[in-house]
C-alpha cells in the first residue's frame, strides 16, 4: 500500500492548445514512478470561454470537448478522445484519476428569459429589496449543438436564485431571482460571510429545485461511467449548501464499485469554520488545510522571524489531520490569481517535506513546483507582470522519498522557533527517515533514537549535506542541515 499523494495537474496559465490530456498521458509512467497515486486534473466541462476557459465558467457539464459550443469543439485541455486517453493512461499505472467538480454556477446562457428580481446589497446579503423588478436575464440554457444528447435536461430561470446582471433596464449588481423554488431568502448551510455567501457569480445555481439536484446526481455518475474516475474535487462549497453535497455524496459513493476519494475547496483561514463544514456534511469529504497553506507563505515571506515551532498551529491537519488534505500551493493562491499567497522558491522545499513526509493529512503538489511555469497577466495595479515558477530541485526526490521513507511512529522535535525536526521509525518492511530544518542560520539537532538504532549509519537523501551521520551505541546522533534549507537522513543500507 503506497502512501496516497495528490498532484494537481494544472494552474490558471496553463497554456491553450489541447496540450494538457496528452501531456497527462504522456507522463503517466513517470508519475506513478515517483510516487504519484492520484491526478487531480482541470475541470473538463465546456466552459464559457470555450478553448480558453480555464473551466470554472462552467456552461455545459455534458460537453467533454465534443461539441461545437462556444467557439471551438476542444477545451483548452483538449477533446474527449484526448482526455479518456489520458484517463486511461493514468489508471493503467494505477493513477487515481480526481476530476474536478464545478456545480455553484452556469454561465454563458444561450437565451435570455423575462424574469422578476429582487436587488440585494451586495456587502450584506441579507438586505434584499423588496421592490420586484421585471427584467431580462440570461438564464435558459439549451446547448443546441448537443440537441440533448446524454441529457435532455433544459436549465432556465426556476433553476437558480440569482444573477450578476439584467437588461431593460440594464444593470450589474447581485439581483436575487424570484421563482417557485427560491423562498424569502438565499440557500441555509453556506458561509456566513457578505452575511450570507450563497450568491458567487454567473447564474447561481439553485439546489431547492428538486430537479436540479436529481440531474446533477445524474451527470456525477455520467462522469464516473464516461472516464472512469476514482474521486472528485468540489470547487467553491462554502458558496453551495452543505445539505446537497452531503447527498450528493452519499449518492455516489452508493453507486461507485469502490470508495470514491472526496475533498473540497471550503477556502477559509478560521479552521473552526472548515470544522463546522466538515461536521455539517457529517465527515464525507476531506478539506483542503487552507490556514496550513497561508503559514506556509508567511513564513516564507518572514525568514527567520517566523517561528518554526508554530507552523501546525491552528491548522487543520492539526486538529482534524483525517479530513485534511495538504497543500503549498494550488491555482487560486499563485501569483497575480484570487487568493495570491505564494510561497518563495527557498521555503517551499521545506515545506513540501512538512506535508510529504509526515504522518497526518494527504499532500497535494502543485504542477509548476514540480515542472515549472513562466506566464504574464495583469495584476489589481493594472501592471502587466511576467511571473516565473520555477521547478523546485528537491521536489521530485521528496516525492520519492514519500514512498521510500515516510513510514512508521512519527517523533517531532518542535522545540526551537528557527530549527525544527521530526523522525518516522520505519516498519519491519520499510525504512524510516530523519527531517531536520532550518528558517534561520544552519541547523543541529541532537536526537535519541532508541537502542535499535546504535551504530546506524545515516546520510542526507537530498545530497545538501556531504558528512554521513553514526549513531552511538544508545543510539544518539547529531542531525544537521545548511541554513534556509533541511536534510532528510536515511539509513545507509
């Protein structure tokens, strides 16, 4: 049994041309080599910006890259001969596949309807108008070229509760929908954020409708029969009430051959509220540890001010490591995106040790950390800025050393603000390992190992220090690593 780790295997400027299925493919010997267990690939649906659609505007669940919509047949990913031979290829190495789940919000409408509307303020949700506006919205959504095959299912107005723009009279803003399903007020169980965050973008889905939960219910196993895949990642949940994905996984994992493998993107930094989501959907899905991933940018950005010890403080994987799933970055936090918080190139290896190599929570590596990325956007000053990530030179060995080492009792040394250190003790069939680190000035660490470990000889996996390390004969032995930097010690077979 190879310890789970989750690459996700895209960022926001991943570039158009169908190129990311066949790379997926093409790499899927490699992957499982290293030590991948599972792909969290791209959401794979038409999106509304057609072959550029990064695909979280979301227009036709159903469209895999086979329809003429939106402009082009192909995602920006590729078509779906391209992406279930990238599935295939994936699971042929026994490579999970996790397909990415964006069900908040349609957009790119084919058809506007008259509707009546409620204005909301959009800094406090809960302060909806009572004046009822006749407008136009683009709600109905009937996917001509695919004329209903795989789902005659038509989406219009009763399907959602609200809308980022009308016309006669014209006006952007948050408008609430008024329909049969919509009530006085928005969806309970979402965040409390805006006082109520149930309202995103685009047409916001409305999951009181009975329908629309029973067809997206319906095209979750579509997917699973189409690919297949092995899991899902939930985008946006703390916009979509808890009450629905609860169902919706119990639904599918009532129909799924094996467990399906769940997390989502619940992105808050107060890990009462992940908690409180977790408890909610009653322990069916993982979490992404987004207070984990913003330590890990702060410490970055402050050297050897930040205190080591304290990384797993208040963080998920601490306090509820079986529903966490644990990352350094991902494509909302890279630079000139949503929720920028990147982590600097010389802390990210440590970092990458800290969720690799320890015993709590499922890592996830990021695409560019692994082979790099170089794009140019705008950023909020209106500057155009041209951005290297570059592929971090220990991240591959740290991968392996997931598989080679990361096994057995876990031991931590957390007793320094600047160098910290933690120990696995191995099993009968694997070995285990010695992490030592440092944010500050070079590293040491005196560490008793036990009686079983007298006279072992260790060396550093990660080739940054040259010495080898012996144990004494009670097993006692003096760890270092460079400054800025760690060493990950092994055993020398």
């Amino acid at each position: 049994m190879r310890n789970p780790t989750l690459l996700q295997f895209f960022h926001w400027y991943y570039p158009t041309g169908s190129k990311l299925w066949p790379e997926a493919a093409d790499r899927a010997p490699w992957l499982a080599e290293v030590g991948i267990t599972d792909v969290w690939l791209p959401p794979a649906s038409k999106g509304e910006s057609g072959g550029f659609s990064v695909g979280y505007d979301t227009y036709d669940l159903f469209d895999l890259g086979e329809f003429e919509q939106k402009g082009s047949r192909a995602t920006k990913y590729g078509d779906k001969d391209q992406l279930i031979a990238a599935v295939t290829a994936l699971r042929d190495h026994q490579i999970g596949v996790i397909m990415d789940v964006v069900l908040n919000h349609k957009m790119g409408a084919d058809e506007k309807e008259q509707v009546q509307v409620n204005r909301v303020n959009p800094d406090n949700r809960d302060e909806i108008d009572s004046e009822v506006i006749e407008a136009e919205a683009w709600t109905r959504f009937t996917f001509p070229p695919r004329a209903g095959q795989y789902s005659k299912f038509v989406w219009d107005y009763k399907c959602f509760n609200g809308v980022d723009h009308i016309e006669n009279p014209d006006e952007n803003g948050v408008f609430k929908i008024v329909n049969d399903y919509t009530g006085e007020g928005w969806n309970s169980q979402v965040d409390d954020e805006l006082g109520n965050f149930d309202y995103l973008m685009g047409a916001n889905i409305d999951f009181r409708n009975r329908a629309v939960t029973e067809e997206l219910k319906y095209w979750a196993r579509w997917m699973m029969e189409t690919l297949p895949c092995s899991g899902f990642r939930l985008d946006a949940v703390k916009h979509i009430p808890a009450w629905f994905y609860r169902e919706w996984i119990d639904h599918i994992q009532a129909v799924a051959d094996r467990p399906m493998f769940i997390v989502a993107e619940y992105w808050s930094h107060e890990v009462d509220k992940l908690q409180h989501y977790i408890h909610q959907v009653e322990g069916k899905t993982m979490l992404f540890d987004a207070p984990l991933q913003m330590k890990f940018h702060n410490a970055s950005r402050e050297g050897a001010g930040f205190d080591l010890s304290q990384i797993f403080s208040d963080t998920l994987v601490a306090h509820d490591p079986w529903h966490a799933v644990t990352l350094v970055a991902n494509h909302d936090t890279q630079p000139l995106q949503s929720l920028e918080a990147p982590v600097e190139p010389w802390f990210k290896p440590l970092a990458y040790a800290l969720i690799l190599l320890r015993e709590e929570g499922v890592p996830a590596v990021f695409y560019p950390d692994l082979f790099g990325a170089q794009y140019e956007d705008e950023g909020s000053d209106g500057e155009i800025y041209k951005i290297e990530m570059p592929v971090i030179p220990e991240l591959e060995a740290l991968i392996r050393a997931r598989q080679l080492y990361a096994h057995g009792v876990q031991t931590e040394w957390f007793d320094h603000p600047n160098c910290v250190a933690f120990a696995r003790s191995g099993t009968e069939d694997h070995p285990g390992c010695v992490v030592v680190m440092s944010n500050g000035d070079e590293g040491e660490k005196t560490l008793s190992l036990g009686e079983g470990f007298a006279g072992t000889h260790w060396y550093d996996f990660l080739g940054h220090r040259e010495e080898g390390v012996t144990a004494d004969e009670g097993g006692s032995a003096v760890f270092r690593c460079n400054a800025g930097s760690l060493s990950v010690w092994v055993i020398q077979e």
